[in-house]
C-alpha cells in the first residue's frame, strides 16, 4: 500500500554526524526552507560563513528504495541570519534530487492570527521519528515584532521545543504559513513563535516562486478574507470588489497625530519601523527630512495597501506600546476606519 504525499515535504537538517539538527520544508525548485540559526547550528561554530558550506538533508517522509541523505547548500539571497530578533531564514539549494515520493510544500502567507489551530512536525531528542504537534495562532508579536506567537492546543500532546525549530507550520488547508522559529524555554510554558511565510519572502525574495496563494480567510480557506501581504488595492485578478476608500483627510489626520509619537519622530528609530512594516514601505517611502512630511509621506504610501497602516502601526506600537501619543495614534486610526465603514461619512 503507497504512503500519503500530502506531507512528504518534511525534511530534517542533518548535522556532521547525522544527527537531525532541526527541520525544514521542501519546495518547488529543488529547494528547502528552514531557519538559519538550523543550517548554523548543524554546520558548528567552526564552520565558517553558513553561504560558503555545504552541509546535509534527509527526508523523513520518503519510503523510497534507496533514498537517502542529500547535500545542499545555502541558495543565492537565500541566507537571513538572525538579527537583532528579526529574520532567522535560510533556503538551501539541494545538490541531488529529492525522493521521487517527496513531493513539495505548497506555501501560503500566514496572515492575521484569528486564533487558527495550526500543526508542525519536529525532530525532538528522544524521538528519531519525529512528533506532530498542534498548536493555536495567538497573535503578533512577543520576541519579535515579525513573528507570530504559537501556544500549544492541548496539555496532552507535545510542547514547542529544541528539534522543532524550521519545522513547517500547516494550517487547514495543508499548506504550510510558516516555519517554528523559538520555543519559551520556561518548562512550566508551551509557547513558541513562528517566522511567517510572508516574512521569510521579504528576507529571502527567491523564494517568491514557491508561494501559491494568498493568505487564508477568517474561516481557514484560503483567501476567503485574507489579504495577500502588502497587495495594493485594486491588483487586478486577485480581488473581486474593492475594499471602501479611507475618509477624504486620513493621511493628514493620521500625521496630526504621528508626529507626537517619539519612536517616529526619532529619525534613527523611524528607520527601524519602517523596516518592520516591510520593504514595500520603507523601500519606497520618501524621505524629506521634514517631519510632518515625512509623516503624510509614510502614511499616504501604508493607504494605499490593504494592511499598510495596521502593519505600519504594529511596527511602531513595538517600540512605544503604552505611550499617550501612541495610543492616540490606534484611537485615530480605529475612527477613521469606523467612518471608512459608514462610507466615510462626516465625524
């Protein structure tokens, strides 16, 4: 009797003497994602530059006669160590072909939380095989700003620990939104966080190709109300009937307020938020020097994407979560969309 393709995707990243180091997902192109603190970890602090080595995979998931571990090597724009809690990706080229009965992961953005039950599958001390474990979406944010926090569904199954790491998180639908990135080490705690697909794409843009759809709805299907990650309004094929318009002023009205938050009116940490609102922002936000320009100038370009400003204000509550100006900020921002829900009617 065959095995099941659906999950044959799972790779484990193999250290000098074969140990798995942590795991990692196979996709489209000969290619494996995982993170880079993995690749780091089974390569040895003597290795060198993670990029110049080669190191190890095999393929838990494969029955096939004969296959066995293959090399691979950090791919080009692949490699995104850790930095400062941001990043933490790695796709690695394969240098021989993967089981004829691995077939790829499809990749999806993971999206808003919407306490989603998700599953991934780790290479845990004490169990070669491997263990599945499932866990619920809770939210946003916590180590870092770009990644999502995970808490384990049930006390019966496993926790979030070492040997998941690069693990493929899959949501209902099958496709995998991200990888497990860190594990509370506190043993009395079964949280973790995981690295979204979304952000992997910012940090590694090869790896582009591999994506399949957009990020899943309130229900768990894909793309039912769901953005694609940084979609401008209006990408023709990819949304039926455009979202309403934000009220005639936003931009100016958002700005009023903006300039009192220090962490923006900090140019060094401004630069900072709009690195973590994403490159679509910072890569092309105009930078005037002046201000209350540089605000309407941040904020007119986070309008024009479906999720610009709750990404863009994620971003900056990171660095000023409690401060009165901040707060300001979201109540600014939650009336201008209550009246972007009322067709922008008058205050």
């Amino acid at each position: 009797m065959g095995h099941s393709l659906a999950e044959s995707w799972r790779v484990r990243i193999l250290d000098a003497r074969g140990t798995p180091a942590g795991a990692g997902v196979l996709v489209t192109g000969g290619r494996v994602v995982t993170c880079a603190h993995v690749v780091e970890g089974a390569l040895g602090a003597d290795a060198g530059d993670p990029r110049e080595a080669e190191l190890t995979v095999d393929f838990p998931g494969s029955l096939a006669p004969g296959a066995g571990p293959v090399r691979a090597g950090v791919a080009p724009r692949g490699w995104a160590p850790p930095d400062e809690e941001r990043a933490d990706g790695a796709v690695l080229d394969l240098y021989g072909d993967a089981p004829v009965d691995c077939r790829p992961a499809g990749l999806r953005p993971c999206g808003p939380a919407r306490d989603r039950i998700v599953r991934a599958f780790g290479q845990v001390a004490g169990a070669p095989a491997g263990l599945w474990l499932r866990a619920r979406l809770v939210g946003s944010g916590g180590l870092s700003p770009e990644w999502m926090q995970l808490e384990a569904a049930s006390e019966a199954g496993d926790r979030l620990r070492q040997g998941y790491s690069g693990a493929g998180v899959v949501d209902a639908s099958g496709h995998v939104i991200g990888l497990v990135v860190a594990e509370d080490t506190r043993a009395e705690r079964r949280t973790g966080w995981l690295i979204p697909v979304e952000v992997v794409v910012r940090y590694c843009p090869d790896l582009a190709d591999a994506v399949t759809g957009p990020a899943a709805g309130a229900d768990g299907a894909p793309g039912a109300d769901g953005p694609h990650p940084y979609r401008p309004y209006g990408d023709p094929g990819l949304e039926d009937v455009l979202p309403p318009p934000w009220p005639a002023g936003a931009e100016r009205d958002l700005a009023r307020v903006l300039v009192k938050v220090r962490s923006f009116a900090d140019p060094h940490r401004r630069e900072r938020v709009l690195r973590d609102a994403g490159d679509h922002i910072a890569f092309h936000v105009e930078r005037t020097g002046v201000l209350i320009n540089d605000a309407r100038a941040v904020l007119g370009l986070c309008l024009e994407y479906e999720d610009g400003i709750d990404r863009f204000a994620a971003a900056l509550r990171w660095y000023e979560p409690d401060s009165l100006p901040m707060r300001e900020f979201d109540r600014e921002v939650a009336r201008l969309r209550a009246r972007r829900s009322d067709g922008g009617a008058a205050r």
